[in-house]
C-alpha cells in the first residue's frame, strides 16, 4: 500500500502542469462515451431533450410553451384568411354588382307583389306586416344561378331602391330575406312592417268606410332608368285572413284591394310610382250595442215623468236630472274611444244621435218644471189664442206621453233611412 503511494506521489513530480490537464482529460472522455445516445439527441423547436423535467411532469424554463403561444395566432390568421377568401370567391361568382343594370335601349322593368300577413290598429293610420316581392333582369348574372338568404343579402348584388311614400314608419327585417338568382332572372323577397295613413270618413263615423294607401316609388331613379309594375294581382293576402273583426274592421264586399300605377313629376324629372289601395268597412253593430241603444232605452225611461203623479214633483225631477247624468257619462266615454282619436275633431252620425237623445231628454225634464207651474196660480190662466178653455198641467202630460214617442220615433225613422242610404252609396 504505502508502495504504491509512493510510486504515484513519484510520477506527480516528474510531471508538469501542462501534462497533468492533459491526463486528467484523458481520465474523462470514456465517461463522455458511455452513453452515446444522450449526446446525439437533439434539440427540437428549441428544446434541449437532455434537460431534467421538474417533478410536476411539466417542462423546465425552456420548455416550448412561448413557441405554442406563438403557434396558435398564426393558425387564426390562416383560418381568418381562407373565411375571407371563401367569401371573396362567392363574391366573385356574384361578380358583385352593385350598379344598376343600364340598358340604353329600354328603362328596367321592376315588378313588385305585396303578400300580407297581418293588419294592427286601424284608425288614422294602419300597421301592416307583408312580404314585400321584387324582380327584374339582371344581363351580368346570365350565366348564374343561385340561392342566398339571411342577413347582408342584398350586399352581393344591385337590388332596387324603394321606398314607401307618406309612410309614418317602416322597419326591414333583416333577417327574413332571400335573393334567388336564376341565370339573370332575379328575386328579391323580404319582410316589412310598415305603418300606412289612412283616411276614413269623419262625418260619418261609425258607418264609415277606412281607405290605406300604400305608394311605392325609386328613391333615385327616374322613368328612364326604372319602371315599376304591379306583378300579377299585385297584392295577396292568405284566405284563412279574410276577416278582421278582432280590430273592429272587416274588408270591403266589393273591392277590398285595389291597385294602379301611374308617373309623377318631381322637379325636372318624372317618376313611376304604383299604389295599393286597402279598403275597410268599420263594424257598427258593437256601437249600436254599447251606445245607441242605451240612449234609446235612457230616452224611453225619462218618459215615465209623464206618467207619475204630477203631485209628486219631486220623484220627476229626480228621474230627469238622473238620465240627464248619464247621457252625459255616455258621451264622454264615446270620446275616449281609442278608434277615433283625431275623428272627436268634426261632428259625426254617432255624436249627432248621441246629442238628439240628450235633446229628447232635456225637452221631458222641461215639460216636468213647465207642468208644475201651470199648478199655480198664474200658471192656471196660460191660454192658447182666442180659445177660453185654459191648458192645465194634466193636458200637458197627457199631450206628452204621446207626442214625444212619436217625435222620437220619427227622428229614428229619418235617421236609420239616411245610415242605410249611404250604406248603399258606399
């Protein structure tokens, strides 16, 4: 043992520095060489493999989580691109017009069909849900046939510019469209609630008839660019519709629709415009129900006052003073009916019914105070002309009971007759 320390202590000294770094390099490369794999392996996407992982199974500092990171926005842009150039290419087999087709031989034929599908409020002015239907030719999509629908339809391509003249409001769904394109044929189909004026017929409500008027017209166009038609019937509205007795209307027996074009001039420039007229007759019997007939029936009751005792003033006066109130109550609930808003501005049949029972009424409550004071004494001494005879309290109400049904039926008879001759002229 001692031997060998000697001996190696021996060779250290004959030995330089510059010979000892060099052995000691020698002692270590069988160590570099025992595993061979390890030093071949190589780095991938900056990863040295030969690095240790942390105890949570996760990479160390430089794992390859900031090359993901940036891996993923470049396959976002790569899908945003192929999206827009899908888009792109259905662009380009529109061909994406967006001018109006020009024909220098003739103007564009535009035909248009309205279908309906609902009618709300009715009085002044009319909210009308429909179908809106627009085709014409297109000679640059020839050679094309497709079908789009959904928001942003009307982008791909020229479509018309209508719009509805007097309209108090119109929203376009945008969502309820379709353009179907059929080698230059096109179809343009969408959904719009539009509030139309109408005009009804203040004098004689509620035996009136309710005219809407739908005008449709080019915003920017004139007659020697587009021309618009009605299409077919021009105007369509389901069967199982017909009848509209839940707003209080139903449709005209003998022409409910009516259509006609014709041009206008603007300025210097004429334009075709094509009108759809809605005809409504407004249903009286709910007002002859709820109104007419109470004040008849409160008219016939003030005719008890002729019948009572005159003696007992007190139970006439208050049956007078009673329907007097009432008709007043009824006529003022006649005003703040919804359905006639701005009709309360001019006299009509309804009103004029309405203030003859209240006349009817008032003359009876007259008779009552004029019989009490023929009771007296100044009033025994009324005299008609030269006769002797004087008229007393008890002629009068005698008169009465029969001359105020007949001049009440009389006014019944001259009023009916003339609500069913324009019924008739209607």
């Amino acid at each position: 043992m001692w031997l060998r320390i000697s001996l190696f202590l021996t060779i250290i000294q004959k030995l330089n520095s510059t010979e000892l770094v060099a052995a000691l390099v020698d002692l270590q490369k069988p160590s570099e060489t025992q595993n061979p794999e390890v030093k071949s392996q190589p780095r991938v996407d900056g990863l040295n493999l030969n690095e240790p992982s942390n105890e949570t199974g996760y990479k160390s500092a430089t794992s390859t989580e900031p090359q993901t990171a940036t891996s993923e926005p470049k396959n976002e842009e790569s899908k945003k691109t192929k999206k827009s150039s899908s888009i792109e290419k259905e662009r380009n087999k529109l061909k994406g017009y967006n001018t109006l087709p020009i024909n220098p031989q003739m103007p564009l034929e535009i035909g248009v069909k309205l279908a309906l599908e609902s009618i709300e409020d009715i009085s002044v002015d009319a909210t009308f849900n429909l179908y809106m239907e627009q085709t014409w030719y297109d000679h640059r999509e020839r050679n094309l046939t497709a079908f789009m629908s959904g928001k942003g339809t009307q982008d791909f391509c020229w479509t018309p510019d209508l719009y509805y003249l007097l309209a108090r409001k119109v929203s376009y769904l945008s969502n309820t469209q379709y353009l179907n394109i059929d080698k230059g044929k096109m179809l343009f189909d969408r959904k719009v609630s539009v509030t139309l004026p109408c005009t009804p017929d203040p004098f004689r409500y509620p035996f009136d008839k309710v005219v809407c008027q739908a005008i449709l017209s080019s915003y920017g166009y004139d007659v020697s660019s587009i021309r618009l038609h009605w299409k077919d019937k021009g105007v369509y509205f389901p069967e199982a519709y017909d009848k509209l007795e839940y707003i209080g209307f139903r449709w005209d027996d003998e022409s409910p629709i009516t259509i006609a074009s014709e041009e206008v001039q603007y300025g210097e420039y004429n334009y075709t415009i094509i009108t759809a007229y809605f005809k409504f007759n407004r249903i009286y019997t709910v007002y002859i129900y709820q109104v007419m007939i109470p004040a008849a029936i409160l008219v016939i009751v003030s005719w008890s006052i002729f019948w009572i005792n005159i003696d007992v003033t007190p139970a006439r006066v208050g049956i007078g003073v009673t329907v007097i109130l009432v008709l007043l109550t009824l006529s003022t609930n006649r005003k703040q009916d919804a359905n006639s808003k701005l009709l309360n501005l001019k006299t009509d049949l309804l009103d004029i019914y309405i203030w003859s029972c209240f006349l009817f009424v008032i003359v009876a409550y007259i008779e009552v105070s004029v019989s009490d004071y023929m009771r007296t004494d100044k009033g025994k001494k009324i005299s008609l002309g030269t006769r002797l005879e004087p008229i007393t309290a008890k002629k009068v109400n005698v008169s009465s009971r029969i001359l105020f049904p007949l001049a009440f039926a009389v006014f019944n008879l001259g009023y009916w007759c003339y609500v069913y001759y324009i019924q008739i002229r209607n």
